[in-house]
C-alpha cells in the first residue's frame, strides 16, 4: 500500500467528515448515488482486498505480481503510466465483481460507529483528537466524529465480509 495514498485517503476522509456525519448523500467525488458503483478512478472507492483507497493501494499490481519497490527499474512503461489493460483484465476477474456500492457515507464510518470509535476536531490546535491518545470521546460527545485512523490502526480488513473486523 502506498504510505501517500493513506495518507490522503485520510485527510480527504477527515475533511468529508465535517460534513457527512449520519446523513446520506452523493458521492463527494464522482457524484454516484447511494446504491450506485463508483465511476472508474473515485476517489472515495474502497479497495475489496485490502480495504484502504483504492487508487492510493498497490493491490492491482501484487495480483500481477509486480514489485512495487522494483518497479521503476523492472517495468518503467508500466511505473510511468500506470497499469496496463491486461492487468486491469486479471485485476477485474478475481476483485472487479466484490467492488462495493457507494452507500452514501464515507467507507468506514459505519464500522467505526459499530465499533464506538470516536474522534474530535480541536480547531484551537488544528488537529484531530482522537485514537490513541484521547480514549474518552464517545458518541455522546459533542462533535464527535468517527474515528477512522483507529479503526485502520487496530481492525483487519475482512475480504469475505468486506468490512474492518476487530482483531481477537
Ligand atoms: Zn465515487
Ligand atoms: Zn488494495
């Protein structure tokens, strides 16, 4: 997975979540509605096998067995414009079919509420107060906000269930 594409997929995330809390809408960046699939390259996505941003994971060139880390050197054509229609194909087949609807909230945020985790935005400091520092925000706290960095720090993701489960 690429440390950017998390990195971004929880900002975007953090930045939706001021405005997304328990409300159904469209997707925030291709516009489908709830029930609809993602157009190709959404930002919103999830990724059916790891469960992270689809366009920021690496998962469609490990089915392929490509070396990220290697991949300037070994496959330059493909490090420069991306995957090939062939690697698609081979992508489509196994994970193409397990691709998740839009359900009109941010991917995530229904476990976390499922889960009590919760997080708060600190305006004063410009920052989230949240897992694993700040253990007592509930969703009875005013402004909570669910707390989508702990559930990737502490769930796995479940391909069978398509969903963060918590770890036993
Ligand atoms: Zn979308
Ligand atoms: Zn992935």
């Amino acid at each position: 997975m690429g440390e950017d594409g998390f990195a971004g997929w929880l900002e975007t995330a953090e930045r939706m979540a001021t405005v997304t809390t328990s409300e159904l809408h469209d997707c925030h960046d291709c516009g489908v509605k709830p029930g609809e699939l993602h157009t190709p390259g959404c930002d919103v996505q999830r990724c059916p096998r790891c469960g992270m941003q689809q366009i920021g994971c690496n998962c469609i060139y490990e089915v392929n067995n490509i070396d990220v880390d290697d991949m300037e050197t070994e496959h330059p054509s493909i490090y420069k414009n991306g995957p090939t229609k062939q690697m698609y194909a081979k992508w489509d087949v196994e994970w193409g079919t397990r691709q998740q609807l839009w359900t009109g909230e941010w991917p995530g945020i229904a476990e976390c509420r499922e889960y009590g985790f919760w997080c708060l935005w600190d305006e004063a400091n410009r920052r989230w107060m949240g897992w694993p520092k700040f253990k007592n925000i509930t969703a009875e706290t005013p402004g909570a906000q669910e707390d989508l960095n702990r559930l990737v720090g502490v769930c796995r993701w479940d391909i069978d269930a398509q969903k963060w489960m918590q770890r036993r």
